[in-house]
DNA sequence: GATAAGGTCTGACGCAACGTCAGGCTCAAG
DNA sequence: CTTGAGCCTGACGTTGCGTCAGACCTTATC
C-alpha cells in the first residue's frame, strides 16, 4: 500500500513546509492527532505526503476556530458530520463577530468623548457599555423575567466552552436525528418524536443550568415559534423547528 | 474618610449585583485587582460602593479586551495611558474582526461548495482558506522575499499574546516619547531622536523575532514612507510616523 | 577518532481566567 | 444543638502550544 520510496520529510523541514511549528507537530502527536508516517532508529520523526494532507486539513479545521478535540473527532469520522458542524461554527463566529462590533463602537465613543472632554471620562465610558450590553439583551425582555435576565448574564460568560463546545456533539446528533423524522413526515405526537422532544428538553436545561426561572423563559418561547428571536441559533431548519416546538406543545399538554 | 456606616454586601449580593461570579471575586482578590473593603472576623468578604466602582471599570475594560493584567496596571494608574491603550486595542479588534470575516467567509462558500457538489469537498475547502490567507498576506509581498514570509506566517500565530500584550506598554510609552519630540520639532538628526529611532528599531527587533530576512524588509519599509500598507498598525500620528522614518533613515547613513 | 555545533527527543512547568471539587469553618434557623 | 446553606482556602483542570532542561543523535571538522 505504501510506497517505500515515498519522500519523507523530518520534523524541521515538514514543519516549515505547513507553516506550524516542531512543538505543534509534537502536541499533535502526543494528541494522536497527527502521528508521523515512521520513525528513525533513533525517534526522529518522520513524515510523509499523507501526514501533509491530514496537517493542512487540520490547519484549516483551526482556521475556522474549531478545537483540536472537534477536529480529531472530525477527521478520524466517528459519527460527526461536517455540514452540521460548519452551520454551528458559522452561528459562533457571527456570534463573536457582533460581539466584536459592540466592543469597538464602545471604544470610539470612548475615544470621541475623551477627546472632547479633555480627559478620560470614566463614567460616560461604563455608561457606554451597558448601553451596549443592555441593547444586547433586547429580545430576551420579551421572555425573561427581571432575575432570570440577570442569572442568564451570569451564566452567559460561562456558556461558550462549557456547553457550546462540549454539547456541540449532542445538538448536532439530535438535530440529525430531528432531520431524518422530519423526511418521515413522522408524527410529532408519536412516541418517536416526544423522544425527540424529550432529549430537546434535556439538552436545553443543560443550557440553562437547570434554572427554573430560565426554563419558563423558553416555555414561552416554544407557544410562538413565529417569535423566535433573529439572535437565537440558526442551526437547523425551519421544518426541524416547526416539528420540535409541535412535540413539544404536545409534550407539554400531556404533562399538564 | 470611609464612612463607616456604610453598607457592606458579602460576596453573594455584591456579585450577583455585578453580574459575576463569587470565584471571579476570589480571583480578583488574588491577583490583588480587587480586595473587599474589609474582612468579617471569620474571613469573609465585604464589598463596599467603591468596590462596586471598581469592579464595574473592570468589566467594562474587560468587555473591550484588555487583559486583568492590564486592567490592574491601568487602574493603579502607573504610567499607562488611556488613550494610547484604547487605540491600540482598537486596531487589535479591528484585527481580530478581519480574521473572523475571513473564516466566516471561508465557511460559507465552504458550505456553498458542499451543497452543490453533494458532499464535502475537501480540496476546494483547503483552497478557499488557502486563497483567503494568501489574499491576507498580499502587502507583504511587496517587501519581503518568500522564505522571509513563510518565517512571518510562522511567527504570527505567536505574536497576539507574546509581542503585542507584553510589549503594548513600551510600544505605548515610546510613541508618546516621539509624539512630544515631534511636538517640540525635535530635529530628527539629532541625538535625542536617534536615540528614539534607535528604540524603536529594538522593539521591532522583538516583533520580528530578530530574523534577519524580516529585518530586511522593514528597512525597505522604512525607505518609503508613503507605501506603509494599509494593515499596518497605525496607532500613531502621521507626523510620528515621519519623525520615526527620517529619523531611522538618519539612523540608517549613519550605519553604513 | 575525538570534538564541537546543531538538531531531536521526552518530560515538566508556564500562561489566562477562571470552573470545579474537596475539606474545613461559620452562621442563621428550627 | 443540630442541620443546612454559604463562605473560606488550596489544588487541579481547561486550551494550545512556548519554553526550558537534560540527554541523545548526526554531521562536519580537525
């Protein structure tokens, strides 16, 4: 399968090759996430065409900001799939972006107010950011109460690696899943979807770390899906989204 | 001067609040960026208003992406000015916003790519990202030779952290030096602006991570002012730049 | 063949900003 | 007085490598 006359390179030429460093290829190896072709007598790692292929995948991979965990799970193709994956990352990124945007218009206004003002102005400074995070809030008014808006703050901060990163896989299973029952035209009554809603549940109190508070919130969000923020995620369609708040209104009365 | 009837909260209140966490209290408190304004006999922690002062000027800074460390030194107030940190941290953002507008490019017509041929393309995918990046690269070109670019591409993932957050503060005290040089028509010959010029060469040294193919390139840079690349970092005044480049030219004869 | 220079190897610690136990106090209510 | 809830202080985990440190390998030179 191998050709023995394949060209190997050793560490320090194949990494200026791909633009990474020695150290990285060593922290991939030891992740298992890139493991040279061979090795020397010595240890003296050696890598071939295919180890190039796999490194350039795997720096485009970072590139679009996912983690070396994702990325492994990616490439060794244990039951993550990509286009899912882009649609979440894209979320995050224009997440991150706008948040970006926020943060640079407070830092002119500061900028513009300083100049005016002679002096650094502290307090039209804080002003200016929550401003902005206040406007940052808006849809949620509509759902949260006053203290659910302040724990969801709270837990905001934490979200991004905590769930996002590690649920990420789950979402992106359930949604397939959600996907498939919607090809099905399977019933949102049916014992198949309020599985489905019940897992949809589950998975978004994680999200909201169990607060009740929180969780009446979303209540209200799934009477009208016609609402649903512009801000909320976008990762599936808007079948899937019909389907899951159908199940879940139906979950809901059972239960009641 | 402390009024002493007045209100103190413990932890709990006082950091819910401030929308953060009681550990980013005892974190604060360790890195000595915000102590409570005084202990209870048993040890516990007691926020007065001007604590909540504080930590409110905290999160505001941390909002627009300053480090704590940088927090501190800014609001312990020791030679670290405002103005110059919020221009710098302005073109960091900016910075950091073109990168995510690259990646979310690279995703979405990664995505486009997928849908119209079915399945994921994994060549296609690493050509965008490799043409987005190259297209990022393109003022380089013009001064500096290829394997100089392959060793600044290697370097500029490490930068962020390393050169731009440890340095800011002397890249911010040198420019101030040179905008009162130039305020007070400092003649670029001269031994004071040599000395800046001479400065200013270390720190680029820095940057450049003492390569001398990238040091060639800045001395190309350096002979015509007028071609400095848009992308380049400009957190200080045209007449700054001006000084800097006659008097590194200066600097320069001199030399040779 | 010895030696010096330079590249490689494997740990192990460092960094940023906290989260998350774990074990031990403290405090207010019943 | 007990119980539960909240606070305290370490100490380790996280992410993606950088940066030594000590030991080994290879190559060129004398």
């Amino acid at each position: 399968m191998q050709d023995s006359t394949e060209r190997l390179f050793q560490a320090h030429e194949f990494a200026a090759r791909a633009g990474v460093t020695i150290r990285t290829l060593h922290h991939y190896d030891r992740l298992g996430l890139l493991k040279p072709a061979r090795r020397t007598a010595a240890g003296y790692r050696l890598y071939g065409a295919r180890d190039f292929a796999r490194l350039q995948q795997i720096v485009t991979l970072k590139f679009i900001g996912l983690s070396l965990k994702q990325i492994k799970e990616l490439l060794d193709g244990r039951e993550f799939d990509l286009a899912t994956t882009l649609r979440l990352q894209r979320w995050l990124l224009s997440e991150q972006r706008r948040r970006l945007d926020l943060a640079l218009a407070a830092i002119e206004r500061a900028e513009r107010l300083t100049a005016e003002h002679g002096a650094p102005d502290w307090d039209a400074f804080k002003q200016i950011v929550e401003v902005i995070t206040m406007s940052d809030m808006d849809w949620t008014k509509k759902y949260y109460s006053a203290e659910a808006q302040a724990r969801i703050a709270e837990r905001a901060a934490t979200i991004p690696r905590e769930v996002v990163e590690q649920g990420q896989r789950d979402w992106a299973a359930l949604i397939k899943e959600c996907e498939a029952a919607v090809a099905e035209s399977v019933d949102p009554a049916s014992e198949r979807a309020q599985g489905l809603a019940a897992r949809w549940a589950e998975l978004l109190k994680g999200f909201t770390g169990g607060d009740p508070a929180i969780q009446e919130g979303l209540n209200k969000l799934y009477a009208d899906k016609a609402n649903w923020p512009a801000s909320m995620p976008k990762f599936f369609s808007d079948e899937v989204q019909a389907f899951i708040c159908q199940a879940a209104a139906v979950r809901k009365n059972r239960q009641e």
